[in-house]
C-alpha cells in the first residue's frame, strides 16, 4: 500500500468520525491503523536496502543509498556510518544529510562520547534532547554540533563490533522511538557483511601496498609503481626468477611496462654489471635486423664496408631484451632458436661458428600462442621462450593504480616544468578513474605532462585533460559544422550527442553500476540498458573500483 492510499483511508474514517458518535472507537481504529502502516513502511523500507545490498555491486554506493533510506524512515536530518580499525581509529565512511549530500567536515558534527559509550556497551542507544541529558549536555563537541535528538547503533558482524551507525536531528528533539531503533538495528544487521567488505578490502589493499613497498626496497624496479594485486603477483615473481639464467616471455598490450620489467630482471641478476641490450624487432627490416642481431663481416651485403659486432656478441655475459619478439621473420627464428638451444651463432657473410652467454628476455603485446596456431610463429621457439611468463595487466584491470600513477606523474613533471602544489580537481579525477587507457600507462604519464603544461593556477582542471578523455562534448561548438548538413540529420545528431553525454555522466556518477545510473536518470532499467546498447557505450570504462 502506498502513502497516498492510506491518506485516503485515514481521511475516509475521520469524515466517518465527524459523521457518527462513534469518537472514541474510531480514534482507536485510526491509531492502530497509523501504528501497523509505520511497521509496514519499516519493513518495506528493510526490504528494499535488503535489495539493494543484494544487488549493488559498488560498496561505496550501496553505503550512501542505504543511507538516505534510512534517514528517511527515522526522520533523521543527518546519518553517519563510522567505522572503527583495529587501531581504535574512527574512520567516517559515509556522512549523507537530509538533501542525500555528503556532509563536510563530519567529525564535527557528532558526540564523540556517544559514539564511545555505545562501542563500549555494544547495545543502541537513543538520546531524546542532548541539551537535556545529564551526561551529554555539557560534552563540547555536542555543542558544537548543535545535536538535539540522536539514535546511535552499534553494527556487528560475527560478533564482532565494526562500527556505529549514527543519526540526529537538530531542529526536533525527542523523534525517535522503538520503531527507529528496531528499523536501525536491522539496517545495521543488513549493511555489516557490506562493512565487513569494506575493512577486508582495506585491509588486502595495505597489505599488498606494504609488500609492494617490501619489494621495491630489495629490488630495483625503477618506476614500476603500483600495489594493485595484479601487480604485486608480477613484481614477485620478479623477484624469484631475477637472479637466475632463466629465459622470460613478458606479454601485455603496448604501454604496460614490459621494458621496465625487463630491466628488473636483469639489474637484480648477477649480470647486472654486463650489458643489457634493447632490440625492437619490429622496428626494422629482417635483413638489418640480423645483422644487427648476430653482426656482419665486411663484404656480406652491399654497403657492409667493415666488420660489425651484433648485439650478441656486445653483450656477452649479460642480457638481450627481444621486444616485440611476434615481429621477427620465421629465418631470423630459426638462428635465435640455435642461440637459446647451444648458444651458438654466426654473423652475416661468415661461415664461422661463435658462442656466446647471453640471458634472453622477450616481450610481445600479441598472443603468441595464437600465432603458433596459426603458423605464424615457431612453436619450438615459443616453448623456449616461454620457460617463466610474466603476464601484465592492462591498467583498465588494475584501476586502484590510477591515481597513484596519476600523482606519481603529476610529482615527476610538477618539478620538471617548475609548477608547484599542483592538484587534481575532483571532476578530473572521476575522468581520470573512468577512461580505459588503451595506451595503458604510458597514455596515463602523456595526459598527466600535458594537464601539467596547460595548468594555469593550482588545480588540475578537466578542461586541462586530453580530448581522447573528455566525456563532455560542448554542442555550441558544433553548431557551425552541422549547419552544413540537412536540419532534421543535424537535430539527430545534437539529440544523440546529448543522450550519449548524459548517460555518460550518470554512468559516471554510479561509476558504471547499471541499476544506480537508471535511477539517477530516473529511467526504467530496461530502457536505460537498451540506451546504452544502442548508442554503443562502453560501460566497463566507467567501473574504477578494483
């Protein structure tokens, strides 16, 4: 039943009241009505935040929507989830107000000694009036906060105390009775496997953060900076396999960070004071390619005017780093197939036999096992290469690294180009964490130089972020172009740049979850999902949290 239905009953049996003697009988139908109608709206209103927590895969989300319901139902004007560590910290995960805006600064605007009181007793409490209350009223940050009428709940999961669920009212005093608490406590029961979530997240975030730092310590990986897990898993096994003579295959898309790994593995190694040689084989032509590789004696081919050493012979006793490995001709396979197999080789134009001790390291951004199906590449070859295989993650797949990069970056050309306290603005950052990076990391450092160079004052703006990033499209700006083009085909095109923008940013804001963005937009979830398949949105783009 909704609102408006039992209005009408209400007022249905009031004008029955005012037209019978039947005062006192009808009084009590109608208290007993608005009693049962409250409990259903509680529990209607624990049905849907059961819902939501059931669905919603964003906990950060999930938290403030299961929020503003709750402070719906109790009639709060504000509410707090707040969270304690195991350190005793208090930590303010989610502080929302009547409007469903986050709240500034909410450690200002709570009882520090409630919130302790109820940690400690474990059991909800509500204050009528704090300005009344015997042991509040004279607390000073009560005052401060202006609190009159609060209801404070502890939330547990697996006997274990997680943190307060917190809730006032400034303007009433004396509004929540034992229905709010009942509605409360099963709010907090249905949100503390979310909590839970959120400290266990936390907790494999430092975790792997510490260990990454552990790592980068004892071992030298230059600007390979990151903590997601993906890349930890990475950097370990780095740190197995650097100091042995084993031959790698490095695979990842273009700007994932292949060379610098491959340079980790060999300043960790104990070949670290011989040579590391860097050959792009894609970069040149088959017949420069090998002599470049295995070197040429004077007179092999037009215009070898003297003997040249290959990089092989160069770096004797180190490393060669073969990237792009899926470029290199079938013939030149077979000669770097007898390198790995008896470490012999020849130079061009030379019948001679020579040997030599170098550690390979490969690297490719194709599916080499796709191409040895295909017989595109040497399947010997491939098993020779592929003795340790290190897989990196694109940085689509690693999106808790994006600001960390991001800042990193902004660090790195802050003092290059003499720009001090430079920050990024919040709109940025959400560009930021929602772009794909199909140049992965290496796009990530060149839209971060350019933010920095464009920058007029101190904070990083959007309008400071590369067009390939920007999701706003400013239709005035358009206008001309379309004026050469028929008005209906040019009024199609305004209204699918709209719509396209629009649910962009409701995407954004729900950072990709479906259900959320439908309901921003206040659209049926169907319809908004049949929107987004016909104007080819890529939703994943917009799902940061790792």
């Amino acid at each position: 039943m909704e609102g408006k239905d039992f209005d009408k009953m209400i007022d249905g049996l009031s004008s029955l009241r005012e037209q019978t003697k039947l005062v006192d009988p009808i009084n009590r139908i109608i208290g007993s009505m608005k009693k049962l109608f409250a409990s259903y709206t509680n529990y209607r209103m624990l049905f849907d935040t059961g819902k939501i927590v059931a669905s919603e895969g964003d906990i950060d989300i999930l938290l403030r929507t299961a929020m503003d319901k709750m402070i719906e139902v109790t009639r709060a004007e504000r509410g707090m989830i707040i969270l304690v560590n195991d350190e005793g910290d208090k930590i303010f995960e989610v502080a929302r107000n009547l409007n469903k805006q986050e709240i500034e600064s909410p450690e200002f605007s709570v009882s520090k000694r409630i919130i302790d009181d109820v940690l400690e007793a474990q059991e909800p409490l509500i204050v009528p009036d704090v300005k009344r209350h015997q042991r509040y009223r004279h607390q000073a940050s009560a005052k401060i906060a202006g609190l009159r009428a609060v209801i404070c709940v502890p939330i547990k999961y697996k006997n274990k105390i997680l943190g307060v669920i917190f809730a006032d009212n400034r303007s009433k005093i004396d509004i929540f009775d034992p229905e709010s608490v009942q509605f409360v406590k099963g709010f907090s029961e249905q949100i503390g496997i979310a909590v839970d979530n959120v400290l266990m997240q936390r907790k494999l975030m430092e975790e792997n953060r510490q260990l990454a730092d552990e790592i980068r310590r004892n071992y030298q990986f230059g600007g390979f900076v990151g903590s997601h897990p993906k890349i930890v898993e990475v950097m370990n096994l780095v740190a197995q396999v650097a100091d042995t003579d084993a031959t790698v295959l490095i695979e990842g898309e273009s700007g994932t960070g292949k060379e610098l790994i491959a340079r980790a593995l060999h300043f960790n190694s104990s070949r670290k004071n011989k040579k590391l040689m860097v050959i792009n084989c894609g970069a040149l032509p088959e017949n420069l390619l090998e002599s470049e590789l295995f070197g040429h004696i004077r007179g092999a081919f037009t215009g070898a005017t003297s003997d040249k050493k290959g990089k092989f012979e160069i770096a004797d006793g180190g490393t060669i780093f073969l990237d792009e490995i899926a470029e290199m001709h079938p013939m030149l396979q077979v000669k770097l197939l007898r390198i790995l197999q008896s470490g012999e080789y020849s130079p061009v134009g030379c019948a001679d036999v020579r040997k030599c001790n170098v550690r390979i390291i490969a690297a490719t951004n194709k599916d080499l096992k796709k191409l040895v199906r295909e017989g595109k590449f040497r399947d010997d070859l491939y098993y020779r290469l592929n003795i340790i295989r290190l897989q990196l993650p694109p940085l689509r797949e690693r999106r808790s690294d994006i600001m960390v990069l991001a800042q990193h970056f902004l660090n790195i050309y802050s003092r290059e180009f003499s720009k001090k306290n430079l920050s990024y603005s919040k709109p940025a950052e959400k560009l930021l964490l929602s772009y794909d990076y199909p140049g992965n990391v290496r796009e990530l450092e060149n839209i971060v130089q350019r933010a920095v160079l464009l920058a007029k004052g101190n904070i990083i703006k959007i309008e400071n972020l590369s067009e390939d990033i920007r999701s706003d499209v400013d239709i005035d700006e358009q206008t001309e172009e379309l004026t050469n083009i028929p008005f209906r085909e040019a009024k199609a095109r305004i209204i699918e740049s709209f719509e396209k923008n629009y649910i962009s940013q409701v995407l954004m804001k729900s950072n990709g979850v479906i259900r959320q963005a439908a309901r921003l937009a206040n659209m049926d979830v169907k319809n908004f999902h049949e929107k987004i398949t016909k104007l080819g949105i890529q939703v994943k783009k917009f799902k940061y949290l790792a």
